[in-house]
C-alpha cells in the first residue's frame, strides 16, 4: 500500500477534511509537484486527525493547537510511533494551519502592537518616493535608520540645531563603522532636508553633518580576467536546474554590466527585441536603453523559451522551485555569482558579488579601447568621477604616461 493510501485509510481528519483536498488544489494551483503536494497533504491530514482526536471544534483550532501538535509523542493511528514530529513535518502542518487562516476557517492571527511611530516619517516615506524616486529598499532602510536616530534627535522639529545635529552623529560614530556611519549621516541628511522643505525645521542643518572620511579612488577595482568570466559563464553547463536562467543572468552582468537589482525587476515588457535594445530602470528611476549583445539575447530568449515557468509572472527571472516567482531580494543575484565561481574553481576572486560581474564588464570595456565618457554611459554613472576609478587598471595607458624611473641621485 502506498504510504499517500496508507495515510487516508487509517487517519481520519473528522471536519477538516474537505479543507484538506482544498489545500493540495491550491498548492496544485501554485505548480508544486505531485510528490510534494503528497508530502503536504499527508502532514495536513495528520495534523487534522490529532485535532479530531482532542475534540476540538474547528472553529477553536489556533496556534495553540499547532504547538501541541509539534510536541505531542506520537502514537496516532496508522503504526505511527515517533518521539517527536520532525522539524520539516512541523513546517507541512503549519504550512496547512496558514492555509486555514487564509481562508478563514482558523483564527486570524493576532497582531502584535507596534511601537510608536514618529507621525511625520509616513510624510518623509511619500516624499521620498515621489519627489526622490528612491526605490522601496532604500525607503525602508532610511526609516529604519531614522527609528534608531529619532530618541535622541526628539519630536520638537523646530527647536533642531547644528549642535544637537552633530551630538547625535557623534554618538553614533562611536557605536558603528565607517561604512554603516555614512549610511547613517546620508539618511539623516534627506530627512533633514524633508523637514526643510516643509518649514518644520531650520534650513540648511543638513551642512551640520560632516563628511565620512573616505579617500576617492584610494582602492583598485575589483574584478576577474576576461578569461575567468568565460569560466564563470561556462560553469553553468554543470546545472540540471537553472541552467539557462543562470548562464542568462551571469551574461547580463558580465556584458552590460548591470547592477544585481537591475536584473532581479527586469520585466518582459523591458525587453525589445525588435530593436534590440534593453530598457533599465536604474537608481532614482533614471530609464536608460542598452543595446542587447547577440549572445546575451541568445541566452535571455533561450531561458525564456525553454526554462522558464509558466506563470502569469511579468518578471524575467525566476525561482526554479515552486511556488515560480520572482526573487525577492536583489542578494539573490550575487548569490547566483557566488555559486558560479565556486563551480569555476576561482577560489581567490576579489569579491563574490554580483558586483564583481559589473567592475570586470567596466575593465574589460576600457581595455578594449572604450572612452571613460562610454564606460560611464554604459555603467549609468552620474558622475565621472565614479569611472574614473576603472582607469587605473587600464595598464597599457599608464604604461604610455609613465615617467622612467630616474635612479640613484648623486649625494
């Protein structure tokens, strides 16, 4: 008998039942496979026969009930002898518990209060996305940020000053590095600014806040030989799953140089085929089209063609693993990088991001004979400045500008 069979003979889920068939539809619906829906239905059927057994009304089954499930020494019909439910049967009842509070028939769950607010951060969020056009993440970071700041900055706007402006950053100076201050003083920055702009505080406090020290272009870029990115791409040809999605990816990023989140949004309709040309919604939602190189077309329409799930999803890419949607942080990318270089055999790449992929498309581009003004167009920089840093690592210009050595000088 086979243990699905096994299951529905001996375990009566009394008045959940019904749900139970529900549920495996909807993760059907969600393209699971069978083995797995299996696998779903079994521990919810488990889970529904132990609420049966206690007696339970099932308009009383909560989180409670859960918990006592999870720790219940199981002697449940069917021979089942098991000290305890295993960790990732647990997750399967509870999975079906969720299900149930979705459609109502469990409890909702019960909010926990928050922690007050500051009134005006709902007006900086609006005016950072309407009038910055900064990107949710970023939103989010700079309340969170700004939460931590709040208690000691206060709720009398009007009474800020530079001198409690630079008291707060200094006191943070000391708690945090170099790295995390400058994230700090920049979010602290635009909401000072915000206050400005809405006559709630002083104008100009935003110059109290000094500079993180931070020397310009004091470091090389980092990034991989021409040959090792050929490496990286080609060690997707080692994947049963996510073959064509990957080796997509890693082209976008290893040609156009593209930053993690630019591929991790990038919707079908961004992509013109007949022109050729790839439509980017970068930073501040400044819109750019790039030229879509042959081989990185290629690789896009064969994952979309021969890959992809079909789902009703605008996103280009991707999980493999139902439920198929989009990723849901840019990070994902530069773990896709990691995994590639660790099948390449590059043990001492200088970073592991998806970042690495963008500096060795800038580096690459420069040494073939591009301008710093093309690098910088390609890359979306706002500024020169930001390419310049890829010059130092074009050897065959320095080579051209660079003074012989004098020797020895006479005493």
């Amino acid at each position: 008998m086979r243990e699905e069979d096994h299951c529905r003979w001996f375990l009566d889920p009394g008045p959940l039942a019904p749900w139970i068939d529900r549920f495996g539809a909807e993760l059907a619906g969600r393209h699971y496979s069978r083995l797995t829906i299996s696998g779903y239905t079994d521990a919810a059927r488990h889970f529904a026969a132990w609420v049966n057994s206690t007696s339970t009304p099932i308009q009383m089954v909560d989180a409670g009930s859960l918990r006592r499930f999870a720790d219940h020494r199981c002697e449940c019909s069917g021979g089942r002898r098991w000290p305890c439910i295993s960790t990732k049967y647990f997750r399967r009842a509870k999975r079906f518990y969720t299900f149930l509070q979705d459609i109502g028939v469990a409890p909702a769950p019960v909010s926990l209060p928050s922690a007050p607010a500051h009134p005006l951060l709902d007006d900086y969020q609006r005016w950072l996305r309407v009038h910055r056009g900064l990107s949710e993440r970023t939103i989010a970071r700079h309340r969170r940020l700004l939460t931590k700041l709040l208690p000691a900055l206060g709720g009398a706007t009007h009474d800020y000053n530079a001198a409690l402006i630079r008291g707060v950053v200094r006191e943070w100076r000391e708690r945090t590095g170099p790295a995390d201050l400058r994230t700090i003083t920049s979010a602290l920055r635009s909401y000072l600014r915000f206050l400005a702009t809405a006559g709630l505080c002083r104008p100009n406090l935003d110059h109290a806040i000094s500079a993180v020290v931070q020397w310009r272009l004091s470091s090389l870029p980092r990034y991989l030989s021409a040959n090792d990115v050929e490496r990286v791409v080609a060690s997707c040809d080692q994947l049963s799953n996510g073959r064509l999605r990957d080796r997509a990816i890693l082209l976008l990023l290893a040609r156009l140089g593209l930053r993690a989140g630019d591929v991790a949004t990038l919707k079908l309709q961004d992509l013109d085929w007949t022109a050729g040309m790839l439509h980017v919604s970068g930073k501040a939602r400044r819109q750019v089209r790039l030229p879509l190189p042959q081989d990185v077309g290629d690789a896009v329409l064969a994952y979309i063609e021969q890959e992809r799930p079909r789902v009703g999803e605008e996103t280009v890419f991707l999980t493999m693993i139902a439920p198929y949607k989009p990723f849901a942080i840019s990070s994902s990318i530069s773990t896709i990088v990691a995994h590639a270089l660790k099948r390449a055999g590059i043990t001492d790449a200088p970073s592991t991001g998806a970042s690495l992929l963008r500096h060795s498309a800038a580096t690459a581009m420069l040494r073939s004979g591009a301008t710093l003004e093309a690098v910088g167009t390609v890359l979306r920089h706002r500024s020169l400045d930001m390419t310049a840093h890829y010059a130092k690592v074009d050897i065959a210009m320095l080579e051209r500008i660079a003074q012989p050595w004098p020797g020895e000088l006479a005493c």
